[in-house]
C-alpha cells in the first residue's frame, strides 16, 4: 500500500502534507496530495497577502477603485463576518451573483 509524505511552500509558510494508505474509498494517496496542493496553490493565488501577483494585493493596490473580486476573496470576507460596504471596491454585482451556500 502507499502512502504519501510531501513538503512545499504556500501562504508564507511550509506546509507538509502526509496521507496513509488508501482508506474504503480507495484513493490514492498520491492523487489525493495532488489534488490538495492544487487546492492550496489555488487559494494562495487569490487570498496570499505574500504574493505581489495574488487577487488579494491586487485589489488591495486598487483601492478606493471600483473593481470586481472573485467568489473565492468574498467567501473569504464573509467568513470573517466584514460588512461588504467596508471593503473598497466591493462589486455588488458580483456578489449577487454568488449561490448561498
């Protein structure tokens, strides 16, 4: 059986990542580090604070500009419970567009 031990960078940090063998729904350990490596690295991309190319200091370098923002960075202000009129640049528009969830 085989298992997974791996180790990266991502949101400023190491971040080490170690799955066992496949459990009852048979994923591979190698598909499943895969997949959530993909999943952070995405995540990085739009909310790092430490990246110059993320979603996150773009909108933060456009401020006072109205501008759009991905469902990713507005769950993101949702989950820290900031009313949307206290971001700059808040597109209503987009946010309508979000599913409840």
């Amino acid at each position: 059986m085989s298992s997974a031990d791996v180790t990266f960078r991502a949101m400023g940090s190491e971040i080490r990542m170690i799955v066992g063998p496949p459990g009852p729904a048979g994923i591979d350990p190698i598909d499943a580090v895969a997949e959530a490596k993909a999943f952070i690295e995405e995540f990085e991309q739009c909310l790092s604070r430490f990246r110059t190319d993320s979603e996150l200091c773009a909108l933060n370098a456009r401020a006072g500009e109205d501008t759009s923002a991905s469902a990713v960075l507005l769950r993101a202000v949702e989950a820290v419970n900031l009313p949307p009129h206290t971001l700059i640049g808040w597109d209503q528009a987009t946010a309508a567009e979000l599913p409840n969830s």
